[in-house]
C-alpha cells in the first residue's frame, strides 16, 4: 500500500496542526503543514491543509462544504477499494476545521501522464481528448496515457462525479497515481469536467465492475455525516447507472466537459 494510503496518522480527533506556508497556486485557502506522528521519537508527518474558513463561496455547491468532500472522496475510494486518494480527514484541529490530507512527494513529470500532441501525431500508448489551437496557433491534440493507474481514476472521478480533474491534480508516486482536490465532487447534478477522457465508452473490465458493486455497496455507510441524503443516494445512481451501461461514460452536451485550465 502506497503510504499516503495508511489510516492511522490523523485518526486522533483534535490533531496539532504547525503551519510551514501557503500554497499559493491554490483557489482556496491552502497551507503545508505538519502533524506530530503517532509514535514516540518519529519525525512529524508533512500534510495539506484546507480550513473550512478558507474556502471561496461558489455558486453551484453549498458554502463550507469543501472540506466534508474531500473527505469523502477518500472514505469512498478507501472503503470501494479505489485506492486512488491520500489519506484525508475532516478534523476540528488547533487551526479549526478543516481537510487534512497527507503530501505527497511526486516522483514523475506529469506531462509523462497529460500533455499536448501535434494534432496529426498523437504517439503510440497516447489516448486523444480534445482538438485545440496552442498558443503559437498550432492544432495540437489534448491526449492522456493509455495507463491503467489513470484510468481507475477516471472511473472514480465517473462515480464521484468529480467537476475538476486537471493535470495538476494527478500525483504519480511510487509506482501509483493518485488524485487530489477533491473538493469539487459529490454534487448530485452531473458535473463531470476532467482530462480523462480517453476511455469514453470503453467497456468495464470485471475490476471495474467490482469497484462499482462495492461502491454501491458502502456508500451510505462510509459517505453518513460527510454528504447530503440527496448527494448519497445520486453515488449510488452513477454507480448503478455505470454498470447498467458495462462503460465509461463520455462527455455531456449539457455541462463543459473539460476543467479549465486543463494543465
């Protein structure tokens, strides 16, 4: 198990929170912080953190929101078996309430992962999204790999109904890829914005059909008290309606299906 996976470092109900800085490319408010660990004499534990009091009001989903969905998006992917996001918590710490999600240290570029191609030369292992024009005025292509660890994220963010999988919000680590920012998800409107389309309408493999049962099976559990009765039960449909369909789905005419800026 990848160790932004464990379960135990912010199990404690009040955590001590020491704030190192901001993370300034972030919408909300977002700081790099540190928990003491769990044993005695180890090194305190680096971790994300997003204070309720932070988040900007938005118009689609309800104020001081954020913080329970991303805390959601983990219980899900832990309890379905996903395996795709860092351990989170929502905690009321020393610095309030908030998310507190383990960092992550990236070990891959992610233009390995996301990137633009020439139009006319999407390479071999690539999957296209999007035609576009680039800055210089070239026709590229927005393409993904054909990565398994992608596409488990794409099916994830299909179920979660995740409205802002960029590039910046992929973590390839040891071996794995996981996914951060999920704040923007659970809504019971569809909203799915992503970069992973590549899949679209790709039939499930028995895997993914499993994932999607055990979703539908555990979300009114794991999901109780993070979401709405409303949000709980519109998973349960996605997951229902996925495996009715044996695909992935594709984009929607009715909802932008790409996040913006997608890198």
């Amino acid at each position: 198990m990848h160790p932004a996976l464990a379960t135990t470092l912010f199990d404690r109900p009040t955590p001590t929170l020491r704030v190192l800085g901001r993370i300034r490319t972030a919408s909300n408010a977002t700081y790099l912080a540190e928990v003491d660990a769990v044993g005695v004499g180890e090194a305190p534990v680096r971790c994300v953190w997003k204070p309720v009091a932070g988040e900007r009001p938005l118009w689609d989903f309800p104020d001081g929101t954020l913080a329970a969905r991303e805390a959601a998006a983990y219980a899900l992917s832990a309890a379905a078996g996903f395996d795709v996001v860092p351990t989170t918590r929502l905690v009321r710490s020393s610095a309030g309430e908030g998310a507190v999600q383990t960092w992550v240290e990236i070990d891959e570029d992610l233009e390995d992962l996301v990137g633009l191609a020439p139009a006319d030369r999407i390479p071999p292992g690539w999957l296209g999204v999007v035609d576009a024009v680039d800055a210089y005025g070239r026709d590229v292509t927005l393409v993904h790999r054909d990565d398994p660890r992608l596409r488990r994220l794409a099916l994830f963010d299909a179920v979660s109904n995740n409205a802002d999988r960029k590039r910046v919000h992929l973590l390839p680590s040891q071996g794995s890829v996981l996914g951060c920012d999920h704040g923007l998800c659970f809504h019971v409107e569809p909203k799915l914005r992503t970069v992973l389309w590549g899949w679209a309408g790709a039939c499930l493999d028995r895997e993914e059909t499993a994932l999607l049962e055990r979703t539908r099976t555990v979300a009114g559990e794991v999901l109780d008290g993070l979401l709405t009765g409303a949000e709980i039960a519109a998973v349960v449909v996605r997951a229902e309606a996925l495996l009715a369909a044996g695909a992935l789905p594709g984009p929607q005419d009715t909802w932008p299906s790409i996040p913006w800026p997608p890198l």
